[in-house]
C-alpha cells in the first residue's frame, strides 16, 4: 500500500472511531470483496461468507474505540475473519 492510500485509510479510521458512519461505509465498501473472496474460500458458499462478512464489521463498528490507528487494519480484518470463518466451520462440523 502506498503511503497516500495509508494516510487516507488511517484518516477514515480516526473517523471511524470517533464514530463516523461515512467512514464505517467507506472502509466496509473498500474490504467487502476481498473479505468475501477470502471467506468464501474456506466456506465454500457466499451466503455464509456474506454472513460472516456482515459479523465482522459489526464487530468493528460495536469496538471501533479500540482499534489502533498505527496498526494495519486490513491485518486486524483479517484476524477477526478468519476466527468467524474458523467458529463456522466448528459448528458446522458439530
């Protein structure tokens, strides 16, 4: 990532945190593909990876006052998703 995209996601997730919801939209519309591609590889359906897609932004959106501007974000996306996608595939198998 260039440092103009870092400084211009840093910046939305300032706003996110002080509780912008034009933010939130803008970084949801930003990951939602990616992080769909990415749950849906292991879920093998896009209405489950849609689901768990939706699971972690609200998780995002409910603890956005602990989010670490510094830290990379799409890091902490992806942490939060693969622990959904890895909960899913745990009750699917029970």
């Amino acid at each position: 990532m260039c440092a103009d995209n870092f400084s211009e996601e840093r910046s939305l997730i300032l706003r996110l945190i002080e509780g912008d919801e034009d933010a939130f939209c803008e970084l949801y519309a930003t990951y939602k593909n990616r992080l769909i591609y990415f749950a849906m590889r292991f879920l093998k359906s896009r209405e489950y990876a849609e689901d768990v897609f939706q699971d972690v932004f609200t998780v995002v959106w409910q603890s956005r006052r602990f989010i670490n501007p510094d830290a990379s974000f799409s890091s902490y996306l992806y942490t939060i998703m693969r622990n959904r996608i890895l909960n899913q595939l745990r009750n699917a198998a029970n």
